[in-house]
C-alpha cells in the first residue's frame, strides 16, 4: 500500500520523498551513498515533527540506503523514527 505523497501537503521541501505505508505510518526516503550523521538526524526529526503536526497519532520511518551513524540511529529511535536500511 505504499502511496508517494506530495511533501507540500505538509510544508516540506518538494526534494522530500514521503510514502504513506499505513493508515497513520509515513516512510521519509533518503537514497544516497554518503552516510546519515547527527545534522542529518535533526533535519528528519524536524520532518517527522511536521508530519506528526498534522496527522495525530502519526508513525513515522526513515528508509535509506545509506549507513546511518550509530549515535544518529539511537537518537532516531529515542525519538519514535524507525529506521529501515536497504541495499542499493
């Protein structure tokens, strides 16, 4: 059931990639190579902080095909964003 969203319908750059996978559950997508650090991990906080504005009860995911720094995926998961990593 993955449907892209317009990143508008929340306020979010148009680069953004949104999926709904769920009835309340959005996956920000990041394809790219270089790794997800601690500045990246503030701008998807701030991300999912917009979407859970507007939908309440909101589940948000990060899926990536990048590695993400072990200090960033804990703070992600202290923050309730889950993380999937792909391989490319």
């Amino acid at each position: 059931m993955n449907q892209t969203i317009d990143p508008k319908t929340f306020g979010l750059h148009p680069a953004t990639r949104i999926e709904k996978t769920g009835d309340t559950r959005y996956t920000l997508v990041i394809k790219r190579k270089s790794r997800l650090v601690m500045k990246d991990g503030h701008t998807l906080l701030s991300k999912a902080e917009r979407i859970r504005s507007q939908i309440d009860g909101a589940t948000i995911d990060v899926r990536t095909t990048a590695p993400v720094c072990s200090k960033t995926r804990a703070f992600l998961k202290e923050q309730g964003i889950g993380i999937i990593t792909e391989t490319p």
